[in-house]
C-alpha cells in the first residue's frame, strides 16, 4: 500500500545498507521469532518482532543467511511490519514485497522466505502469550 513505502523510497538501499539487521532475545515474553528456510535453495532467515500488550509490532528485526534479495526482503519486511497490529503484519504479501524490490520471477521464493517468516513469527509470540494465560 502507498503508507508503507512511505518509510522510504530507495530500494537500493535495502541491498546496500539493510534495515534492521540484528536480533532480539527470543526468551523475552514480549518477543516473537520466526525461523524458517526455503527449499528451493536452502537459505535461512530468522525474523523477530517486539510486540506490545495490544498486538502492536514496536520493532523488529532479522538475520538472513541466504542471497541479496532474501536479505533485502527480509529489509522491507521488518520495516513494513513496524507500527502494523500482528494482525495486520500477517497480511504482507510476498508479490508485495518482490514488486517494491523489483525481484526477477527466479527469485520470487526469495520474499517468499520474509512473508514465510513474518507469520512464524507472529505465531510465535500468540503461542507465547497463549502460554503465558
Ligand atoms: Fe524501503 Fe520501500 S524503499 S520500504
Ligand atoms: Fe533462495 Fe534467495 S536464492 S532465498
């Protein structure tokens, strides 16, 4: 959607210098950490979200091991997530995130892997929380 582009507007930057990169405590109650890897080319990512007590991402960020545009992806991903309801974090698009990089149809799997890693990771903190009742 146009809010979400509005963070900023130079794609190049996601392969140059991406956003987010780093990692969460994933033994905080207030964290949720997806992991998850893609079969077509064994790459990994690991994405985390900080969410608040009304569902709402505060921050988030990953560690990908895997190509450009996985970790690019993963960029986009974790600032598109922040400031949207884990509700709303679900309902990023891979072809979202691929059409805002420009990815080749070849490496489509690649944002793939972030949408992949997002719903994992807001699986994790409502199993979390689900627990914590
Ligand atoms: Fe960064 Fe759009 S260029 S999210
Ligand atoms: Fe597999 Fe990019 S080539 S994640």
């Amino acid at each position: 959607t146009r809010s979400t582009r509005q963070y900023h507007e130079n794609v190049v930057q996601h392969y140059e210098k991406p956003s987010n990169v780093g990692s969460f405590d994933k033994n905080d109650p207030n964290v949720g950490t997806g992991l998850v890897g893609a079969p077509a080319c064994g790459d990994v990512m690991k994405l985390q979200i900080k969410v608040d007590d009304d569902g709402n991402i505060t921050d988030a960020c990953f560690k990908t091991f895997g190509c450009g545009s996985a970790i690019a992806s993963s960029s986009v991903a974790t600032d598109w997530v922040k400031g949207k309801s884990i509700d709303e974090a679900v309902t990023i698009k891979n072809k979202d995130i691929a059409k805002h990089l420009s990815l080749p149809p070849v490496k489509l799997h690649c944002s793939m892997l972030a949408e992949d890693a997002i719903k994992a990771a807001v699986k994790d903190i409502k199993l979390k929380r689900s627990n914590a009742e």
